[in-house]
C-alpha cells in the first residue's frame, strides 16, 4: 500500500527531511517547532495511521515530557522567577517555555525520524550512497543479505543445541552458539567470495545500478525545498527572524519576512502530506 | 549564534567520516576483504540476539572491538560504524545514529590501532584487552551517548546539568562495560583463532 | 570448433603426493552440454576449477587448458570473468546482495556498465527465466529452486559462452530438480551456450547430455557420446550409481545393445526380454497390505503394546501461528522399539515440523506425545552441531568437565573407529568432506546416548557410495539396540534399510506397513525399479528383487 510520498524519488525524499531537520534544530524558535509538529504529526499519521498514533503514545510524547521537566531543573537562567528549588536555586520562567519547546521539537524529531524509518527503506538508503560510496553500499546489501540468513541459521543451531541436552549454564550455551555462528559465517564467506570474483567483482571501477525513476515533478519539489530553506536561513542569519529565551523571551525582526518565511516553511512542512492527500481525492473522483 | 549545538556536532560529526570513506572507495578493497567485514557487521549485529535470553548482555561493543584487533584500526572502524548503522535498520534510524556510529567506530579504530600489532605477532594479552574494552565502554561509548543525550535534551549547557546527566547513564554503562569485559574475556581468543583461519584461507 | 581443450594437464594440490588429474585430454565443442560424473574424490571438481581462471586452486599443474585456441591463462580477466559462467555447489552461499534486481545486475556492475544498458539486460533476462513475479523480492524470500534460478539468471545476464556448473541439484527437491534441468536445456539449445555440469543424480540428466566424461581416480576412464560412455560405465564398479534401469540392464546381463538409462526406457527392456508374455497385474484392493512375513504381520495388528514402542503421538495438532494453517492436524503414530521406521512425505510437506515436535523443540496445541528415554535429532545441516574448532574437541565436548579425562579419550576414539572418522579427528570440522560431516554429527549425538534417533532427510545431497555406508552405519546401530526414526522422500533408501514405512501427508499418517506394503500399492511414489517392473512381478520393490524376478524367468 504505497502512498505518493513513498513514491518519490530517494533523493526527494532524503532532502524532504534534511531539509526540515536542520531547520528545526538550526535554532530552536517556538513557532517552527509548532509547524513541524502538527506538519509531521499529520505526514506520519498519513503513511502509518494507527501504529504512528500507539507509538506517539507509547514512546515519543513522554520522551518529549521529559525534555520539557529537564530543563527547569537544570537550567536556571531567566529574568522572571516563578519560585526557588529547595537548593536555592531559582525556577524560571523562561526555562519552563525553553524546555516545552525543545520538548516539542524532540517529539517533532521522533515524529521525523518516525516516517524516514517508514519511508526510506534500506534499498533506497543504499541508493543514495551508492551515487558517492560504491563499496560501502554494496557492503550494506551485503549484510543485509546475510542478516535473515544468519537468523534462520541461528534458529537450526539453537534447536541442534537443544537437542544435545547438555546439562550447562546459559551463558555456555550461548557461547557454543555463538561460536557455532562465528565458525559457519567465515566458512560460507569464503566461498561467496569465490562466487563475486566468478562474476568479476575487482577488474574495474564497479558502477551501482538503481531502478528509481527521477521525474520532473521531483526537480520541482527540490527546488521549492532548496529555496524554502535557503530563505529561511538567511532571514535567520539577517536577524530579520530573531527569537531568544534568556534572559527575556523575546520575538522580534522583521515581521512582515518572519511571517512569509514561517508560511513558506510550512508548505515545505507539508508538501509530502499535501501530495498524498491531493492524490487520494484525485482517486476518489475518478472512480 | 546557536544556542543548539546537537545540530553543528552532528554535522561535524558527519564529515569526519567522509576522509575514511573515500579513503575505502580509493582503496578499491578486494572481494574478500569487503566480504569479511560485511560478515563481521552481521556477527556484530545480530550477536545480541544470540544471547538473548540472558537480560542485559549486549555483546555488540565487544565484536567491533574483536573485529578491530583482528583486521586492524580501518577494518574496526569500519565495522563499529557499519553495525551501529545497520543495527539501526532493524530497530528503526533516530537523532542517536549518527553518535553511535561514532561511538562504535571509534572503539573499533583504537582497538585497531592498539593491539592490532600485537595480534599480528601472536602476543596479545586478553587481561589488556578487557581492561581496554571496559575503558571503551564506559569512557568513549557511554561518553559520547551521554553528550548525545545531553546535547539534544538541553540547549544551554552547564557543567552540572552535563554532569547530571554523565552520572545518571552511569550505570547503564556499567553494565555495558561488565558485559564487554565478559565477552572480550570469551571470545577474544577463540575469535582470534577462527579469523586466522580464515585469513590463511583467504590467501590474505 | 573446439571452445575448451584440456591438453596433457595435470594438477597436484601442494600438500598432496599424488596428483588429483593425471594427463587429462579432452576436447568441448561449441555447443556441447557434457555431464561429468564420477565418485567423489575422482578430481571432478578440480578439473571444472581449472576452467575457471578465478577458481583455480593453489597447486602445481602441468599441460596447457585452451579456450578458443588460447591459453586460458591469457584470457583478460574481463573475457574469462564474462564468457565462463560457474555456478557452485551451495545456492546460498551464491547469492550475494539482498534484493532480487541486486543481484541480477551484480555482475554488469562489475563490469562498469550504465545504467540503461544495465536495466535492459536485467529486463531481458528476468523475462527469458520468469524472474518478473518475483524482481521486487528479498533474496531471503525466495525458495530453494527460485534462488537456483536467480544464481543461475545472474550468471547467464552476463551472456557467457561456457557455464560450468557443479552438482547444481544436490541441495534441490524431485520437481525443482527436473525443472533447472529443464532449463538448462532450454540455455543450451536457445542460446547454444556449451554446458559442463558435474551431477551425480543421474537420473535427469542422462537424457540431455550429449556427452559424458567419466573420470576415475583422476584420469578420463571414457569420454564421448552418452549411450557410449554408459555402456562403458555400466561395466564399471560406478554402476551402482546409475540409473535404476542401468542396474537391472546390468544384473540381467545386458541384453541387446542400447542401455537403458530412463524407466521407460528401462520398462521397455523388462518387457521385452523378460516379461513379453506375462500378463500386466491390475491391484485392487484387497492386494494392499500383502506383506506375509512376521513384521507385516505385527504392524497390522491395530492394539499395539505401551512398552513396545518409543514414542507415541495421540491426536497431535501443531502451527506456527495462531492464524495460520494446521502443518500437523491430529496424527497419531506409534514407533516401536528397535527398528527403522521411516516417515516418507513430499518436500515441504511439514516433515522437519514433525520431527521437531517429536524432539520436544517445538510444542502442539493439542494432543499427548508420550516419549521414553532419550531422543536425539540429526538436523539436515549437520554443521549445526559445530562450534569446535577441532573434531576432538567436537566430540569431548559433550561431557562435561568432571569426567576422566582417559575414559572421555577412550569413548570418543571408540566412537570415531565406529563411524570411520578416525582420520578426521584432528582436522578443523569444516575441513572434512559432506559425509565425514554427517559422521561426526552422528556420532556426537552418539555419545549423548540416546535412546531414539531422528535423522531428518539423510540422504540429501549425497551419492549411492555414501548412502551405503550410512544405511549399513544405521543398520548396525539398530542391532546394538537402536530406534531410528528417519525422514526422507528418498524411496529407494527406505525400501532398503527401514524396517516400517509410513507415508505422511497434508498433516497426517496416511498409511503404515513394512516398505514393502506402503510402496507397492503406489505408481508414482515408489522405488524406480518398482515403476520400472512392479506391475509385472508382484513382490519386487528393489532393484535386487527385479533382476532377481527377471533371472527366474530365464532359467
């Protein structure tokens, strides 16, 4: 069941996030961490629905609690004092809403990571590194192939094992299956060695053959990122975006640049979401 | 500027790797020699599951150190960033990869550059390499996750919320270290015959 | 034209005193699909090796090998690397990269080809093999005969002029067999690539060679046409290896001058020398369950005694997933004391789950297994059992520390004299050859002292001269006391050394009797010799049994 985003190109895709990871973490500024936020909430509902929502729950809204109690207790800078910890040290303000956003973007991350897990699966993670790291992907889908193959072998060696009864500790156990393990996975590569040089590996420079399609439509998406962000990071840079939590927080620049810039964003945030539903109303009024 | 500095370390992080990766794609490595890391990452990867039903014994950090010392300072560097990368396909990429890729690379490398030698001449000393296993799990894995942890959760940084936050993963790495030392004692040496084996196999 | 010419070669491995391929001299044609066959050890594989510059062995050879008239040390390692296709024995261990379209494209990566050029050859060849169904899968997902043809398309997407292939059908069932056969056929005659393959399940192959090279001892003892070099092997000690039909061609002292090598063929002989006026027999009914001796007798008996048998299972229902299907649904069985029972069932058929369940490693939802004594399992693999780096320590390793160090020495050597695997006990346990292997697991198993034995597929992959030795291995162990419980779809080893059959199916025991009651009812799962004579002579299962009906008829 792939949607639209899982039809990019791996090079859209990878840009998709890199852009929005940097943007989010370059500075933390409360009203991007918001867009990134909702904007991810929503991607990752999108492509995963209920399994997005359980593992929310279960896993990245309380690591993101944990952020926003840290901080106060660590931190304690700010001009406006709430009240003072039995050490004596004071509790501010500004480092409460210094922790809820680094909490949100820590969840904004998790929410990040979250569909680049659902997206780009290792096929496509090979694909980008094998453009500029031949050997090293081709030492990735290497591994990748030897992994299900070393489980299922595992799962024969513990059954022989057990099947020995040997009357040992589990520690013992586990070393003579590890040793097993160890033993039959040097063996085996000997000979698909021999099978990589039968079909020529090492006589010349190898290239890395990929089946993705690199359509017109993704040298628009990357453009419209690499301009988004690039806009924003110069009005970061021009102060024409400016945000700072101690000792006062404060919002200032430009505010007609920070708006088009914060609306901007948020398209980039939302254009892989945008692209999945436009698809599915496309659909629905086709039938 | 920044007050965020998980950002900019992780991308310094990123490019101290480029210099060995193109050194790797230089090196044109011959088929065997990439087979036997790619077997190595496997072994490193998946050997948590073969102990799985004892709790809390993570053998990881031990077979990149192993796979350093075995096939020198490259070669453990290789496999330490490698299983930490692949490790996470399996349990899922996050802002901790890029660290443990480090963390674990950088064990293999110094494992490498210390006792590879040694190896090589037939005179390594398991007791010295336990007590650089349990250095390498608590002082540079657990020192490089803790500044991971402490560099996301808190933007501004001071010594005592660094130090909160070293002395609570403490224990953690503790454990990781014991259970280093444990395999290192196990496994160093039966390991050391097996790739000499190998090696002589392999021509190499 | 000749493409491969082996000229006066010879080859000697460096630690060897003898050479492994004395002064070979043969000639392949453009074209040719040669089967090389021979018992193991005879220098099949060394010489296939040396066809393959990147697979020649460390050794000292002498003689020239010529591919197309040039040395084929002189190749350019892109020629020999495109134009000499070798596929080994282990189809896993081939495979290199996880995705289907990876690792068709390996090899023209390799090369350095674009892209383009790459996606048109895999698109080619995923069509000419029938890959396209499964060109987005994991190589981990596919089953055993679709990785034999993925090794093989990933090999012929590089368009070579020779494919070398050894035992490429050791590690396959019956029908994925027969069906890469067919294949290889079909490369050979479509696109006139020359085949050389090593292969010792005859039974196949004979039919689509052109030539054979029988080699013995490391010299050609014949090369030629196949009828030719058959009738030369027939009179060989290498009979005992061919064909059904070749033996009761053989045993019935080779009448008129074309051997049989198929059972049709083989049919066609009985027929005409033997049995022209005898009347075919239809079985009905009652003919099932004709076994008079005293075994079949028992075994018929429906109340059979607790303490005459091993382990019974009562009703016993097993799957893997709650939502899934039943791979074992109410089977009840009894296995008594003493004796070779053997389980025969198609592949894939839940025969392994089976034998799991009885060894108490996997647990059913339903139903009783009640067990004595203690039970072993050989695994189909039996490098599961290693974890030594030495054989000795192989074996001691089953006791634990407390023991006398001289008693542990004594058994573990008396074990090894036993299963004839005294030479290997020094030896790295992956050093030794497939059936010193299957040894060493035995007898590790051995000195756990169990009661009961479960082998699981035994025969697999191995020759007749190995199956020999491991039937009359098992044989002996029953006669000191033994219960062997074996399964295996291979018919003509259970018709010779089980004692009680049983024929497994779709999760149940279908029939029980002595081999001889199971088998004789069935024309197509049976022995060949009893596909080839046994509606003509009533009580003949074997070969042994046919040519010794066939020798009454004469006299």
């Amino acid at each position: 069941m792939a949607n639209q985003f899982e039809r990019w190109h791996p090079l859209t895709q990878f840009i998709y996030f890199l852009t929005v990871i940097v943007i989010m973490t370059v500075k933390l500024n409360p009203l991007i961490t918001l867009v990134t936020f909702f904007g991810l909430a929503l991607l990752g509902f999108l492509i995963a629905r209920g399994d997005f929502l359980k593992m929310s729950a279960r896993f990245f809204l309380p690591a993101s609690l944990i952020a926003i109690v840290i901080n106060p207790l660590f931190s304690h800078e700010g001009a406006t004092i709430l009240a003072y910890f039995p050490d004596g040290n004071p509790f501010t303000l500004e480092s409460v809403l210094y922790g809820i956003a680094s909490g949100l973007m820590i969840c904004g991350m998790c929410f990040l990571f979250y569909s680049f897990n659902t997206v780009m699966t290792s096929d496509r993670i090979m694909y980008l590194t094998g453009r500029l790291f031949r050997t090293l992907s081709l030492i990735i889908s290497m591994t990748l192939r030897f992994i299900p193959e070393f489980k299922r072998q595992l799962d024969k060696v513990k059954k022989a094992h057990r099947c020995l009864g040997l009357k040992q500790s589990r520690l013992k156990d586990g070393i003579d299956i590890m040793n097993s393990m160890i033993m039959w996975s040097f063996e085996k590569s000997i000979d698909r060695s021999d099978s990589m040089r039968a079909r020529g590996y090492g006589i010349r420079r190898r290239t890395s053959f990929h089946i993705f399609t690199f359509t017109v439509r993704d040298i628009y998406y990357i453009a419209l990122m690499l301009i988004v962000s690039g806009w924003y990071l110069t009005m970061l840079f021009t102060e024409n975006i400016y945000v700072t939590f101690y000792p006062l927080f404060y919002y200032g620049g430009n505010l007609i640049l920070s708006i088009i810039s914060y609306v901007l964003y948020s398209v980039l945030v939302l254009l892989p979401s945008i692209d999945i539903i436009l698809e599915e109303i496309k659909w629905k009024s086709l039938q | 500027m920044f007050e965020n500095y998980y950002l900019i370390s992780c991308i310094i992080i990123i490019l101290s790797f480029i210099p060995f990766m193109v050194m790797l794609e230089r090196r044109k490595p011959h088929a065997r020699e990439i087979m036997l890391v790619a077997v190595l990452v496997t072994i490193t990867v998946l050997s948590r599951a073969v102990f799985f039903m004892i709790p809390f014994f993570k053998p990881i950090l031990a077979f990149v150190i192993i796979s350093g010392i075995g096939l020198g300072a490259r070669t453990g560097l290789l496999v330490g960033t490698l299983s930490a990368f692949i490790s996470n396909f399996m349990f899922g990429q996050g802002p901790w990869t890029v660290w443990q890729m480090l963390a674990l690379g950088l064990c293999g490398f110094l494992a490498g550059l210390i006792f590879s030698g040694r190896y090589d001449e037939g005179k390594l000393h398991t007791v010295l390499v336990c007590i650089f296993g349990f250095i390498a799990a608590v002082v540079i894995y657990g020192g490089i996750m803790d500044t991971y942890t402490a560099l996301l959760y808190m933007g501004n940084m001071t010594k005592q919320s660094f130090f909160a936050i070293y002395l609570s993963g403490l224990p953690v790495n503790l454990i990781l270290g014991i259970c280093t030392v444990l395999c290192l004692a196990l496994f160093t040496k039966s390991m050391a015959r097996k790739l000499r084996r190998v090696k002589y196999k392999y021509n190499m | 034209m000749e493409i491969i010419t082996v000229d006066n070669f010879s080859f000697r491995y460096p630690d060897s005193k003898n050479d492994s391929l004395n002064n070979i001299n043969i000639g392949i044609d453009e074209g040719d699909f040669v089967l090389i066959c021979g018992k193991s050890g005879c220098g099949k594989t060394t010489l296939v090796k040396n066809l393959k510059p990147v697979m020649i062995p460390n050794g000292t050879s002498s003689g020239r090998i010529l591919y197309r008239g040039k040395d084929i040390n002189t190749l350019s390692p892109e020629g020999a690397a495109i134009n000499i296709g070798y596929v080994m024995q282990d189809t896993d261990t081939q495979i290199v990269t996880d995705k289907v379209w990876h690792e068709l494209a390996f090899g023209l990566e390799n090369m350095g080809l674009g892209n383009k050029l790459i996606k048109r050859r895999v698109a080619e060849i995923s069509n000419y093999f029938g890959i396209t169904e499964w060109f987005d899968k994991k190589t981990s997902e596919l089953s055993g005969g679709q990785r034999q043809i993925l090794t093989l398309a990933s090999i012929m997407v590089m368009k070579p002029e020779v494919l070398i292939l050894d035992e490429p059908t050791s590690q396959l069932c019956e029908v994925a067999a027969s069906e890469l056969v067919s294949i290889l056929k079909r490369i050979n005659e479509e696109l006139s690539t020359t085949i050389i393959m090593i292969e010792h399940r005859l039974e196949n192959v004979f039919s689509v060679a052109d030539k054979v090279l029988y080699m013995e001892a490391g010299k050609v003892t014949a090369y030629g046409a196949t009828k030719d070099v058959a009738a030369i092997m027939a009179k060989s000690d290498y009979i005992d290896a061919m064909p059904a039909s070749a033996r009761i061609y053989k045993g019935t002292g080779l009448h008129g001058g074309n051997i049989p090598l198929n059972i049709r063929d083989g049919r066609r002989y009985v027929k005409k020398y033997f049995v022209s006026g005898l009347e075919k027999k239809n079985f009905d009914e009652k003919d099932f369950c004709t076994d008079t001796s005293f075994l079949g007798k028992i075994l018929k008996d429906k109340k059979e005694k607790k303490e005459d048998c091993i382990i019974s299972l009562s009703e016993v229902s097993f799957r893997y997933e709650k939502t899934g299907a039943d791979i074992i649904s109410n089977l009840s069985m009894n296995v008594r004391k003493g004796l070779i029972t053997t389980v025969v069932g198609g592949n894939g058929s839940g025969k392994t789950t089976l034998l799991s369940v009885m060894a108490g490693l996997l647990k059913p939802y339903r139903g009783k297994i009640r067990t004595e004594g203690k039970i072993a399992m050989l695994p189909q693999n039996p490098e599961t059992l290693f974890s030594r780096d030495r054989v000795y320590d192989e074996l001691s390793m089953v006791f634990s520390k407390e023991n006398d160090k001289n008693l542990i020495h004594r058994l573990v050597c008396d074990m090894a004299e036993k299963f004839d695997i005294e030479h290997c006990l020094d030896m790295h346990p992956y050093d030794m050859s497939g059936g010193e292997k299957q040894r060493t697991a035995l007898a590790k198993l051995l000195l756990t002292s169990p009661e009961l034995l479960l082998l699981d597929e035994p025969t697999k992959g191995f020759d007749y001269y190995h199956k020999k030795k491991l039937g009359s291995i098992l044989r002996n162990l029953v006669y000191e006391g033994m219960t062997i419980l074996i399964v295996s779809h291979d018919t003509e080893f259970t018709a010779k050394y089980s004692d009680v059959c049983m024929m497994y199916f779709n999760g149940g025991i279908v029939c029980r009797g002595t081999p001889f009651d199971v088998f004789k009812g069935n024309s197509f799962y049976t022995t060949a010799a009893d596909r080839i004579a046994g509606d003509y002579f009533g009580n003949a299962l074997t070969v042994e049994d046919v040519i010794e009906e066939c020798l009454k008829i004469t006299t």
